[in-house]
C-alpha cells in the first residue's frame, strides 16, 4: 500500500527512501465496506483520504432529502470534504464507499507537518490542488454549456470504468439527468 503512495507522490516530486519513510509516518491504513461512511454530514473531517483500492463517493444532500453526487474518487484519487477538512468545521457532505475500499488517511496536523517538515510535499500537495481545482471548474462549465448526451460522452471518455463500477443511477445523478435520460443516452 505504501509503494502506491510513493508511486502516486513520485508521478510529481521525486523522494529519497528517508523522506519516504517521513511521509508514509503521517498516514494511517483503513479499510472500509461497501456502503460504509468515511464522513457524515454534520460531523468534524478529521482526514483526507488517499484510495488505495476502491471506489467511494462524495455527496450532498439538500433540504429535500435529494443526494447530489459531487465526486467519485478511485485508486489513486484523493477525496474528502476539503472545506470542512481545512477550516476545521463539520462536514456538509458525505462520503461513502460504493465498494469494499482501503485508503490511506491523512489528518490536518499530518499535512501541516508533511507541508513544513518537506517543502516539496508543499509543492506536490499545490499540484494535486490545482488539478482538482481544474477538473472542479471543467465540472461546472460543462453544466454551464454542455447538453445531457455531451456530459455523458465526456464522462464516458475521461473515466470509462466508472461505467463498470458505478450504478446507473448514481451516474445519472452525477450528470444531473434522470436514470430514464442516462438510459437513453447510453444506447
């Protein structure tokens, strides 16, 4: 588990076997079931989770009962409610494994001291920043200029086994169409 880690920091910074061993102090290895919580809704985000293996979903629900899907996140991906993570306030979303799920689990005083302790974690931890902040504007533009079918092939191209992996109708609520359109725009 710790190899996959080094591989994923190494794709940007390049570590020494001690600063390795610095970084992988300030993680922790959970594993969670299918179906199981990581974060609920209206409690404290005590760590942002790196998955190892697995596929979980980052989600809000409105006032109306409604789940509104804001992310999926699979091996490799970093997921948590990162404005509560970082402001130290309770969660306004959930997060919630769609299948059996092993992550790495990071809490706020590890990352300020991976941050201090090793300046290019600083810059690795920038980057892997400014590509989510990216995919979160490419997410709201294309709601903004692109129909149901043109989400779904972007979808479709960018993340195929999301495909094989996620229900159609969370998938339909991720594209923000119902199940009914999802099926139509899948055949």
């Amino acid at each position: 588990m710790q190899a996959n880690l080094r591989e994923h920091i190494e794709k940007i910074i390049s570590l020494t076997d001690d600063e390795f061993a610095f970084v992988q102090s300030h993680f922790i290895t959970k594993q969670f079931s299918r179906h199981e919580f990581l974060i609920t809704s209206g409690q404290p985000v005590k760590h942002t989770y790196f998955v190892i293996s697995g596929l979980i979903k980052l989600i809000h629900t409105d006032d109306n009962a409604k789940e509104h899907i804001v992310a999926f996140a699979m091996e490799d991906w970093w997921e948590s409610d990162f404005q509560a993570f970082y402001k130290g306030t309770k969660a306004t979303m959930s997060l919630q494994c769609l299948e059996d799920t092993t992550v790495l689990c990071l809490t706020l005083d590890g990352y300020n001291s991976l941050c201090s302790g090793l300046n290019k974690m600083e810059y690795f931890f920038l980057k892997k920043a400014n590509a989510g902040h990216i995919a979160a504007q490419q997410r709201i533009l294309s709601f903004l200029t692109s129909n149901a079918r043109e989400r779904y092939e972007m979808l479709l191209k960018r993340y195929p086994s999301l495909f094989q992996r996620v229900p159609k109708t969370q998938l339909a609520s991720y594209l923000g169409v119902s199940r009914e359109t999802l099926s139509r725009l899948s055949t």
